[in-house]
C-alpha cells in the first residue's frame, strides 16, 4: 500500500462511494492513505484478526486499489494500537478496503475474505486471542449488508466448518487509520511478517479447510455492464425457467435428451433405486429443478436426511410448482407428485416428515437437476436465491 494525500470531505466521500452514504464518523472522515483516484471506487471494511494478515489478502484480488490498516467496532476515537491491543477500546483490528466496483464486486471480496480467516471463531483470530481481533463484516450501506448476510448463511449452509458460522456482520459507525508502520507490513518487514504468519496458524488452518480451493476465480466475479450486461442478462433468461414460453417436447425428442434412466423416471412413471442415485446425499446450498424444463422444484433448505436412500424434502419450493394426484397401483395406495409444467413424474408424498409440515417429498433424482447456490445466478435463477440462504 502507498501513501496519498488525505481526502477530507463530506462531498468527496459521497462521489467516493457512487451514493452510498457511510455511517457516522466515516461520513466525516476518509482514510490519509486511500489512493487518490478515491473518486471512482468503492469502499468495503472487514476484520479477521491480524490487520496485516487481512491487508495481504485483499491486496492480492484482482480489482483492490488500495487495502489500509486500521481499527473499527468501539467507541473510542482515535485509539492507539496499545490500547486496542490492551482491549480496552472495544475496537478490533480491521481493514478498510478500496476496490474499483468495474473489475470486482463485493461478493468477490466476499469470497476471497473468506480464504484468510476464520468466520467461527469470534473471540479472536488464531494466536491473537481477544474481541480486539474478532473477524467482523462492517457494511457500509444495506445492500452490502443483504450480500454479506447472504454470504454468511451460504457458507454455514454448505457445511465446510465443524462450528457455526458466526462472524458478526455490523454497520460502520467509523474506521481510525492504525500507525504508519502498521501499513503494508507484509511488504516492509517480509521476514518478520512471514515467521509471525507461520506460527500463528492461519494458513495451515485455510490449507484445512479449503484444500485445493484456496484459490477463488475471481473472474466470476467481474462485474458486467453495457452490452454484455444485456447479454448476460438474455443468457440467464434463456437459462432459467420461463412459464410463458415452455411447450414440452415430444417423447421422440426427449429419448434422445434424456437419458434412459432419467426418461424412465419422469415420463414413464418408473423409481430409481435407493443409494444409488445422484442427490439422495447431496449436502450443498441450491435448488433442485425438473429435468425436462428447469422449472425450480425444490430448495436445499428444505432438504433432509430420510434414511431411504432417495433426496427427500419437507415441502416443494413453492406449492404450486407441484402437483400431487391419487395413485392405485400393486394395491397400494399413494399420493404421486409431479411437476407443474413439463409433468413429469417426480415422486411421491408421504405423511411421515420431520418438522415443520410432517410430511416427506421423497423424490427421485433422475427427475432433477441440481443447481449449486454459487451458479444460480449465472443460470437464470437469481430470483430464488433467498429461498436457499435466508
């Protein structure tokens, strides 16, 4: 990070944030060291600990200008770096990140802050033990708070931590610049910096939990605007599920579409075998849709363990996406469940489901399509996200 001339005022910080309005103190005060081409990006703040582990991390995304040290959460203004280390402010160490909103988005900050902390652990960050390094998401305005909630719920939901995910997630009431000799300290003091960081955990704890996905594609989050925007946005259309527009195939096109299996299940009414099927222990976030028109079905939030060997669920996404017909059939007497517009078999309805509706969607997973929470978007179904995360 390099040094730059302060940026005072009200007016500037407002063009700064393209209209986003901070909170308090930070309505009043920008950072000494943001770079000065401060005007044309946006402004994010985030703690996971040691300040110079943090300011490292997000200096290495595509699309972050500048990353400052400081501290943020207490009420104390102006504190020192001994007394937040003492824990008497209420701060914890944070960064302030600046970032051009035309190369990354704030999920994409998201995304790779997850891959140098620890969003459990709320009484401090590794060695450094106390509230003075919990991991916090200062939002500057409500929709960085709506994705970073977002976020949060996604990656407890996706079972990757053997604790909750508890990071807290506040408003920015003020960020305090830390001394200078805080500032790119994995740059000024390299050897220092990298004894400290070996020694203290982070990395061997992300190298645990993340594997061979510590590295994030940040591509996908490249923000897109103008013609490509547009394009996408037809893309995701054409993707997603259209009702006005959907005609079903005919049979003769669908055996050629469809696997054997899959045209079995959903248009000759057949029953996969247990365990031995695509999604029956499917854990991820996202929602399940039907096999011949994308139609959305069923969400993973309400998705849980039956013991029988095929993906079952407490209810459908929505009610009238399913319908439910009486079935006679080898004596027995049933309720089949089908999808509402390509009718294709999907399953059956039983009365022996946990909480909260009692009853069990045991479908077959040759009549669906998983869609993960991370491609609903791109795939046309952005509109269903919260019925996964909230």
């Amino acid at each position: 990070m390099k040094k730059h001339l302060m940026i005072a005022t009200t007016a500037i910080l407002f063009a700064l944030l393209g209209g986003q309005t901070l909170q308090g103190e930070s309505a009043r005060k920008v950072s000494q060291y943001a770079p000065a081409n401060s005007a044309a990006l946006n402004v994010a703040t985030f703690a996971g600990g040691c300040f110079w582990c943090v300011e490292e991390g997000f200096e290495k995304i595509p699309g972050v200008v500048e990353a400052v040290s400081g501290y943020s959460g207490g009420k104390e203004k102006n504190p020192t770096y001994k007394q937040v280390a003492g824990g008497r402010t209420g701060h914890t160490e944070a960064v302030q990140v600046y970032y051009d909103p035309d190369v990354i988005t704030y999920q994409g900050l998201l995304a790779g802050f997850w891959r140098f902390m620890d969003p459990t652990d709320t009484q401090g960050q590794f060695v450094d033990r106390g509230r003075q390094y919990r991991p916090a998401i200062f939002y500057h305005n409500p929709e960085q708070q709506r994705l970073a909630e977002a976020a949060k719920r996604a990656l407890d939901e996706s079972g990757r931590y053997d604790e909750p995910v508890k990071i807290e997630i506040t408003p920015l009431t003020a960020f305090y610049d830390a001394e200078e000799y805080h500032q790119d300290y994995y740059k000024t003091n390299p050897l220092r910096y990298k004894f400290y960081t070996y020694n203290s955990g982070r990395y061997q704890f992300i190298e645990k939990v993340w594997g061979d996905e510590q590295e994030v594609d940040f591509s996908q989050f490249k923000p897109q605007s103008g013609a490509a925007a547009n394009n996408a946005r037809e893309k995701q259309s054409a993707r997603g599920f259209d009702p006005a527009s959907f005609t079903r195939p005919e049979d003769s096109v669908l055996k050629k579409r469809l696997t054997r299996e899959q045209y079995y299940v959903a248009r000759e009414d057949g029953t996969e075998r247990p365990f031995n099927n695509a999604y029956w222990d499917e854990k991820r976030p996202g929602i399940y849709v039907d096999i011949v028109s994308g139609e959305p079905l069923f969400s993973s939030r309400d998705k849980y363990v039956s013991g029988t060997g095929w993906p079952s669920f407490t209810r459908p996404i929505a009610p009238e996406t399913v319908v439910e017909k009486a079935e006679r059939r080898f004596f027995m007497s049933r309720t089949e469940v089908r999808s509402s517009f390509a009718d294709s078999h999907l399953g059956h309805v039983f009365e022996d489901g946990p909480a909260p509706t009692g009853l069990r969607y045991c479908m077959n997973s040759a009549a669906l399509r998983f869609v993960p929470l991370e491609d609903m978007i791109a795939e046309g179904y952005g509109d269903y996200v919260e019925s996964v995360v909230k």
